[in-house]
C-alpha cells in the first residue's frame, strides 16, 4: 500500500537526486516539484529534471543555537543557494571554513546523513560545501 511507505522513502529522489520539475512551455525549472506550472497553469507541460549540482549562496546564517536533535552539530552554517538553473533553495553549507562561507561563494552538492536517531532510519538529504 503506497501510504504504508514512510515519507522519507516516498520523497526519495527528490532529496537524493535534487529532482524538481521542469516546464517545457516556459522553459522554467521548479524545486521543490509543482503539480501545476505557476506561469502556465494548466496549459504548462511538467516533466521531472534533476536540479544542477552546482550554484552559489545568496544570503546565509551560523547557527549557534538549534533544536535538540542537531545538539551535536552546532555550530552549521545554512543557506539560500542559487542553483545554476536560477533555482533558489534553502540547504545546511558542511565541511567548510568560516572564512569560506560569503554571500556569492560557489558551492556544490554533497550526501550527508540527515538524522538517523530519532527515526531509526538512516534518511540521506542535500547538502552543499563550498567549491574548493
Ligand atoms: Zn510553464
């Protein structure tokens, strides 16, 4: 039964692949996936496309403080990135230094572990580094 898949299996490829929506009418690509075109409505063609694994941070913070579940990986550094497609997305930036993250740093995609206590599975999610 489809509802007996946990969530994290059901949104598998799009956390593991990045997979968004891309709109053949319009040409725009979509992340998170859209049922519906929000520049074409119903006349949009949707077909799924794997996000660019690379982009650059518009806008990011330091987390010092955060909920009791990422306790152990404070302090982290979260942004909004800008995929090359024009895409923006929200994502933690891992194993980079302080003086690396900057507004307009180029970055790329890699697997981390999400958070394997609390579900007692290992869910896999994106996350970016800066570009060496
Ligand atoms: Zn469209």
């Amino acid at each position: 039964m489809q509802e007996a898949i946990p969530l994290n299996w059901r949104k598998y490829p799009e956390r593991y692949r990045l997979e968004g929506t891309h709109c053949e009418e319009c040409g725009q690509d979509f992340y998170p996936k859209k049922n519906i075109c929000p520049n074409c409505r119903r006349k949009g063609k949707l077909e799924d496309k794997q996000m660019p694994r690379e982009g650059k941070i518009i806008s990011y913070s330091k987390v010092k403080a955060s909920h009791k579940d990422f306790k152990d990986e404070t302090p982290y550094y979260v942004a909004l990135i800008e995929l090359k497609n024009g895409v923006t997305i929200f994502s933690q930036v891992v194993d980079s230094l302080d003086n690396e993250v900057e507004i307009g740093a180029e970055v790329e995609k890699v697997f981390r572990k999400l958070n394997d206590k609390k579900y007692g599975v290992i869910a896999y999610s994106h996350k970016f580094r800066v570009k060496k």
